[in-house]
C-alpha cells in the first residue's frame, strides 16, 4: 500500500467512490487516501483500496472488525518517515503507511475502538 493521508469525510470524490462499495444501512467514519488509494473505516468494516497507478486496476479488501485479529502500530527508526499500521486478519496481514505519525496513531485508535 501507499502512503496515507487523512482525507476529510466530506471529500466528494473520494467519499462518493467509497460509498458504492457500502453495504445497506452502513456509512463511513473516516477515510484515509493518497493520490490513487485509500482505506476507508466505516460502522461495520474496514476498506482498503489500491489503485494501479498506471491502469485502471484495483484491488478491494474488506475486513469485518470481528475478523481481526491484531492490529499493531509501528513507529521511530532511524530516518523512518513512514509509520505503518499492521492489520492482521485470518491469514492475511495488511499495512498502511502514513506520513504523519498523528494520522497513523487515529487510524490505529480507531481500529482498536472497533475491536474492544
């Protein structure tokens, strides 16, 4: 995956591309997007999507928060820019890489609120 940014919820391209992926009766608590991808958190799951930059591919991952298993923050390193939340469901695991350390910190809390 790429690097993460939050996106504001209100953000209608993005917003409108997540919300043809809903599911009757579910609606989106944040979204957190870079150019091409993003992972949307919504009242019943997590999304995640990446784009191919260079086509029109896509690769959509949905995962119930009952289906996770862990969820794991990784932060400092010497000359780490990137911090990277680990998802772990089944016998997949997911990463996400944000910029800022804030935005991985609030996409890793609210995973965990889901969860407990």
């Amino acid at each position: 995956m790429g690097f993460w940014k939050k996106f504001e919820t209100d953000d209608p391209r993005v917003a409108q591309e997540v919300e043809k992926l809903l599911l009757p009766g579910e609606q989106i608590e944040a979204l957190y997007a870079l150019i091409t991808d993003y992972a949307a958190i919504t009242n019943q799951r997590v999304l995640f999507v990446e784009k191919e930059f260079h086509s029109s591919e896509q690769v959509i991952s949905s995962i119930t928060f009952r289906c996770i298993s862990s969820v794991s923050l990784q932060k400092g390193g010497f000359m780490k820019f990137a911090k990277t939340v680990y998802v772990q469901a089944g016998g997949g695991r997911h990463s996400v890489s944000f910029m800022s350390g804030e935005n991985a910190h609030a996409f890793y809390c609210a995973l965990m609120q889901k969860m407990v």
